[in-house]
C-alpha cells in the first residue's frame, strides 16, 4: 500500500467482483463459523451489509450503459477545442479502459459507434486525449481480428503513423506505436496496409529518434515482421535496417532494453536470410567486435542474461557464416 493511501480502501479493493468472487467470499465467512457447537447467529453489523450490498451492485452494472455514456462524453466539442476543461473526457477514456479487454465488450463498444470516436480523439488538440485514444485502440484491437479489421477499414493507419512521426508528446507517439503494432499482429489486412502506407521508413525514422520506448517497440515490430516471410526481410535489409541496428548497438547512450530488442532483432534477420547474414559479415561494418565488446560488459550480470545469450547465437552464428564462406572460396 502507498504512503498516504487510506486503509480502507485496501480492503474495498478486494470486494468481491462476481459471482464467483461472492461465492468464494461467503464460503469463506462460514467456513469461519463452528458448526459443531451452538448457532452464534446474530444480525448482520452495518458494515458488513454496506460491503455486501456494494459488491452485488458492483456486479449489476450496465456495462453497455457505461460505454455509451463514456462515448457521449468523448463527443463533446472540447474534444476538438484548445483551452477546454477535458477531465469528463478523460474519465470517460478510463471508463473504457476498464472494459475493454473483455472481447465482448471490445465488440460492444465497435456496435456502439466508438471506433470513429476514438479517431475523432487522435486528432484532438489535447494530448491526454490522443494518448488515451490510441491506448485504447491497442488494447481494443490486441489479438481481436474482428476489431482490427473493422478498425483498419477506418483507414486508421495512416493516421497513427503520422501520429508516430509528428507528434509533439513523446508518450502519445508511444502509444501510437503500440496501436501500430496490436492492429498488425496476427492480420494480414494489417500489415497489408502497415506495408502499403510506407510503415517500415515510419520504424527506420522512430528508431533513429531518442525516445527509449519507440526504439524497443519499433525492434519487436521488425523482429515480429522478420518472422513473416523473405519479401519483409529484403525490403528491411535493401533500407539499411541492419546498419541502424549497428548503430544503435554501438551508441554507448543506446540503455539495456533498446540494446536487447536490437540485438533480437538483427539475430532474427540474419540467421533466417542469408543475405542479412552476408550484410553482417561485412569487414567495414565492425559486427563482431560490436557484439563481442557488449559482451564482455555485460558477461554475468544476471538481468541482462537474456541479450547475452543473444549476442553469443549471433557471434555463433557468424563464425558459421564466416567458415563456409571461406570453404566456398576456397573450392
């Protein structure tokens, strides 16, 4: 519990939030009572009522109703207006939020009208309300092939992109990405229309930036993509994505996640395409004595174990590449 934080609010945390909890919850209760002597009954304590009357209504909630209301809120002109108080906008985005990790109340909210809202919202001169949008879409369309495809026939994907490339709030270009990345996973349509729009120099250009999050989730959307099929990995390779990677594994400002997703990232591209591989063992790009310096960094530091291991399969990987080309020369 944080400093400051009221102690019965711990306690009405873990009210019961269905059917199931309140069973479990009144199971306990008599499990408590010694049903081999006297009945001890008596009348239930206020408190006790109060708490048991909070959960039941916790578990009658008009979900639907909720969401509509949320989205009448975000239909407000101060959405759009710069200046205007946006906190009932902001509640509303947290409403949603609650709810829509459930896919029924994900499908709810689309039979509702909310996925042009939510785009209505991208647009906003607000930032809290572009962040939350796009939050919101990522985590509506994680996974929902229903949801992704009815939000991509929005034509939202140019719109994040942009998003990703212009926007003047660091954490709202965050968000974007993560919106880029849940409508393209596991949907063609997805990345049919991520590749159409130009989405691999959207990644090129969010990987050269500063910000530590889009670096790391432009490299797990590459990694995710290299995965794919050779026609990804030759445009990636044709746009200098392996010489990026480099880069940014040689800045000694590059911080340990971005160094991990990279390193995963070049390791997926070259031990599945030879031609990243030749790339790779290209004398002038310096890729073994990159990797094998990081290495001697951050040999047995326990949280780093996993770009460790990383960093030795590419090294591997590489003396491999190295000896049959050698061998090939050599015949």
């Amino acid at each position: 519990m944080s400093d400051g934080q009221d102690s019965n609010e711990g306690a009405r945390d873990n009210r019961p939030r269905n059917l199931q909890g309140l069973l479990n919850f009144c199971t306990e209760i008599t499990a408590r009572e010694d049903t081999t002597g006297p009945s001890r009954f008596q009348g239930m304590d206020p408190e006790r009522r109060s708490f048991l009357e909070e959960a039941l209504n916790s578990m009658t909630v008009d979900v639907v109703k909720r969401l509509a209301d949320a989205l009448k809120a975000l239909c407000s002109e101060s959405v759009t207006m710069p200046g205007e108080d946006v906190t009932e906008q902001e509640r509303a985005i947290e409403i949603i939020e609650e709810y829509v990790d459930d896919l029924n109340h994900a499908e709810d909210l689309q039979k509702l009208g909310g996925f042009p809202i939510l785009m209505k919202c991208l647009d906003s001169p607000h930032t809290s309300l572009r962040t939350g949008a796009a939050g919101l879409i990522g985590d509506i369309c994680q996974n929902y092939l229903n949801c992704q495809e009815n939000m991509l026939s929005l034509n939202i994907m140019p719109v994040l992109l942009h998003m990703i490339d212009t926007d003047e709030d660091n954490q709202a270009r965050v968000k974007a990405m993560y919106a880029v990345s849940c409508l393209i996973r596991h949907c063609p349509k997805g990345e049919e229309q991520f590749l159409k729009t130009d989405g691999l120099s959207y990644l090129m250009r969010a990987m050269q930036s500063d910000v530590e999050k889009l670096v790391v989730k432009s490299a797990f959307i590459l990694t995710n993509f290299f995965r794919k099929n050779d026609s990804h990995k030759a445009t990636a390779l044709s746009m200098g994505f392996v010489e990026q990677l480099l880069t940014l594994l040689s800045n000694e400002n590059s911080d340990d996640i971005s160094r991990e997703h990279c390193t995963a990232a070049l390791l997926n591209l070259a031990s599945s395409y030879p031609p990243a591989l030749a790339e790779c063992l290209r004398p002038e790009l310096n890729v073994s004595q990159i990797l094998t310096s990081r290495l001697e960094d951050i040999k047995g530091k326990e949280e780093l174990e996993e770009e460790e291991g990383y960093i030795q399969e590419m090294l591997e990987l590489m003396r491999r590449g190295s000896a049959e080309s050698e061998e090939n020369t050599n015949r």
